[in-house]
C-alpha cells in the first residue's frame, strides 16, 4: 500500500473517531439513535461467519458436582458458605 493510501486512511480514521466522539446521544430523538445504532453496529457486532458455536461443553473434576446438583440444594450451599444465614423460600438468588 502506497505511502499517500495510508495517509488518507489514518485521516479517515481519525476524523471519524472525532465524529464519532463528539456525537452527544443524549441530545439525539429516537429515531436518530436508531439510525445511529444501524450505522455503526456492523463495525460492533462481530460476523456471523466469525463466531464459532461451541458443540461440546467440557467441565472440570472439581465441577461436576455442580451439573449433578439441584438448585435449590446449590442455593442453600452458597449462602451457608457466604454466611447470609439459611435459604428457606423458594426465591432464586437473584
């Protein structure tokens, strides 16, 4: 790539991130932050051919107790061992 394309391209790039900085969301309507949000999320959002799904789930020793473990039981453990006193209602720890 020739010296002058390298150039352009780091001024392109810095004048974009200047836009891009000065740009105050809060001050844009709706529409404008969705127009925004369409605008950059392609250079956001990763694409679809380079995320890579994972087939296979591999747990250590120390966890397979975990998977085999029943939640409420889990729960109860959890608060015990963080000195919150004892899980008596069926809420999730959330």
């Amino acid at each position: 790539m020739s010296k002058e394309v390298k150039d352009a391209k780091k001024k392109i790039e810095m004048l974009t991130n200047h836009l891009l900085d000065s740009i105050d969301c809060d001050l844009l309507s709706d529409n404008q932050k969705i127009a925004y949000l369409k605008a950059i999320q392609p250079f956001v959002m990763p694409k679809l051919q380079d995320v890579k799904q994972q087939t296979s789930f591999e747990v250590s020793e120390g966890l397979e107790w975990l998977i085999e473990s029943d939640e409420k039981d889990i729960e109860k453990d959890i608060h015990r061992k963080l000195g919150i006193g004892t899980h008596t209602n069926n809420e999730g720890l959330a």
